[in-house]
C-alpha cells in the first residue's frame, strides 16, 4: 500500500516511523511512506494567509495544497482529510481502508485549510475524537498504524490482529501471563486448564461481558450468532443473579 502524507512538517514522522509495527510495515514492503511538503510547491514557502473577514489565526492556502495532492493523486487514490466535522474514525473504516492501494493524507494546521480545496480535491473527511489538535499529523499516524496492523505479514500472528478490542465490534477478553499466582490473585482456572472449548466460551463470554460492562454502545452494532445470544443470556443472568 502507497500512502502519501500531505504535511508542513515531515520531521513530524521520523520518531513514529522508525519503531514498532510502522518501522516493521515498512521493512516489510506492506507500506510505503511518501510524505509531500507543500512548501516545496510555493515561490516563496508560504502556505499560509490572513482570513477573510478578519479573526485569528491563519488559513492555508488553496494552491499549494492542491499542487502536493496532485503530485500523487492517481485514479484509485483515496483522499483523506483530517476534519472535525469528518466521521469518527472506527475500526470498520480502518477494514475499509485497509483493501485501498494509495492513500493521500491531508495534515492541515493553523486555523484551517481553505474551503476551497474540498470543492477541487473532494475527500473523505475523518475525525479522531472531539479535541483539539495542532494539526493532522498525529491523526495520519494514528490512522496509519491502524491499517498497518491488518495488512499480511505485518504482525508476527494474525490472532494477534483479529483477538484486539474493536477488530470484531467488541472488547477484547481480560488477558494474563505468569506467574499464574501474583500477590494471592490468581489467573482464571480455565486459562490453563488446556480445555480449548473452555477456553473459547469463557474469552468470548468475557469480552462481551466487558463490553456490556463499559461500552454497551457497541453492542448494537454487532451481528452475534446463536451461540453469542446464549453467552449474552448468561451474562445477564449472572448480572442479576
């Protein structure tokens, strides 16, 4: 996958690209980083004006912007622009995003971008939450690493992908790892038990209890089998009981 970073600042990305899964991804050849400073596109490296009717702070320009895009804009490019008013990014997206071969991230800064530039260039406008950001850098890594851990090979295990919170709609199960015994709490029976079918319905009737527990929202998004609506069943009359 070629993904291609609009950004005022590409020193932003050294630290983040060159560790973990990203450095991995990279390595691995499922991930191509080209990271286009818009500057370079300019006279005189001014991205960046006064806005029209007064007010603080500066708005970036239309042009130079646009010129960066089509510098590797091609036609099955997804253009994506980190926007509040964009859709709160989730992991369904991230599947969606994850079968594109070239991504071309828009990292705005200041006051915003020209309005404009949505008209020329549309693009698919993606929020990470309801805050406030100096720009869309850490947005793009954000979004990056998340497509980088579903891509083949990235990961030394694909359960280490398909088990994660979110990757199915729900929270992931409590996990534990030695010693069995810490400070007099012990790890749940089942868990070394060597039963897997045990094993299965307790980290599936966990995760769903977990996600009942802190994050029932989600649930109403999920498909559950026959199998799933007994687990709930359980979940609920332990709940009551």
């Amino acid at each position: 996958m070629q993904i291609n970073i609009i950004s005022l600042f590409p020193e932003y990305f050294s630290g983040p690209f060159s560790c973990g899964t990203l450095r991995i991804a990279q390595e691995k050849g499922a991930i191509k980083i080209n990271i286009i400073n818009p500057r370079d596109f300019t006279k005189d490296r001014t991205v960046d004006d006064y806005q029209f009717g007064g007010g603080a702070g500066m708005v970036l320009k239309t042009e130079p912007l646009l010129k960066a895009i089509n510098s590797v804009k091609k036609e099955d490019s997804v253009i994506i622009n980190f926007s509040p008013a964009g859709v709160l990014l989730n992991q369904n997206i991230v599947k969606d995003l994850v079968k594109k071969n070239n991504l071309v991230l828009v990292c705005g800064r200041y006051k915003g971008i020209d309005e404009r530039l949505g008209k020329l260039c549309p693009a698919k406008e993606i929020s990470i939450g309801d805050y406030v950001l100096s720009g869309g850098e850490s947005a793009a890594i954000i979004l990056i690493e998340a497509i980088s851990r579903l891509l083949p090979g990235v990961l030394g295990h694909i359960d280490s992908a398909e088990d994660d919170s979110l990757q199915n709609g729900l929270l992931s199960s409590p996990v534990y790892t030695r010693p069995a015994n810490l400070k007099n709490s012990a790890v749940p029976a089942v868990l070394i038990s060597g039963d897997h079918k045990a094993i299965a319905h307790w980290r599936r009737k966990e995760s769903i209890k977990r996600t009942l527990r802190d994050r029932p929202e989600l649930l109403l998004d999920v498909i559950f089998t026959k199998q799933d609506l007994e687990i709930l069943t359980e979940v609920l009359n332990d709940k009551n009981s």
